[in-house]
C-alpha cells in the first residue's frame, strides 16, 4: 500500500528540509517523523491485505459449498441449477484472487 497523498506530501517537506540540514546535520525529528510513516503505511499494508485474506477464504469455502451442492444434487434441473450456482462461485473466486495479485498481495 503506498503512502496517502498528505503523507507524501510531508515526506516531500520533512525530505527537503533534512537536505538544507544535511550540512549541519539533520534534526533527528525529521527521521523519527518519517520511521512513524512508513509505520502507519506498513500497518495499513498489513491491515488490508489480512482484510482481502479474509474475502478470500470465505469465497473458497462457498466454492467448496457448491463442489458439495453439485455432488449431491439429484438430478436435472436441480443438478443444472447447482453447476450454474458453482459456476458463479468459481468466477467469485477467481476475481478475489486476481484483485488480490493485481494489489500486490500475498495472498
């Protein structure tokens, strides 16, 4: 997850400023702001990507569901309805996992 426009924003001001200081030594305020950033980020990052873990593992445990429907399913339009149902799950599932490699996620 990148940093909010605001905080890019800040490191760009807290980053210029510890340039002019870096003749005279720079203010350690300066890089204890920027370590509580990349902090803040890094949590954000960890938050969401826990967050689509979760959508995740919901999407395959209904794709497991309708695996089992399909099973146990009579026959004729019962067993057509239970494929079509396991069709959309499946699409579900693959759009969550593709959301989540596009975001960059681990997942």
């Amino acid at each position: 997850m990148p940093y909010t426009t605001g905080e890019n924003i800040r490191r760009a001001m807290l980053l210029l400023k510890g340039g002019r200081q870096a003749s005279a030594g720079v203010d350690p305020r300066i890089d204890a702001e920027l370590d509580r950033m990349k902090d803040r980020k890094d949590d954000r990052r960890q938050a969401d990507e826990a967050a689509m873990r979760s959508v995740l593992n919901r999407a395959r445990v209904d794709a497991a569901a309708a695996k089992a429907a399909v099973r146990t399913a009579r026959g004729g339009a019962e067993k057509r309805a239970a494929r079509d149902q396991q069709r959309e799950v499946d699409r579900d599932v693959r759009r969550v996992e593709r959301a989540a490699r596009s975001a960059g996620y681990r997942v």
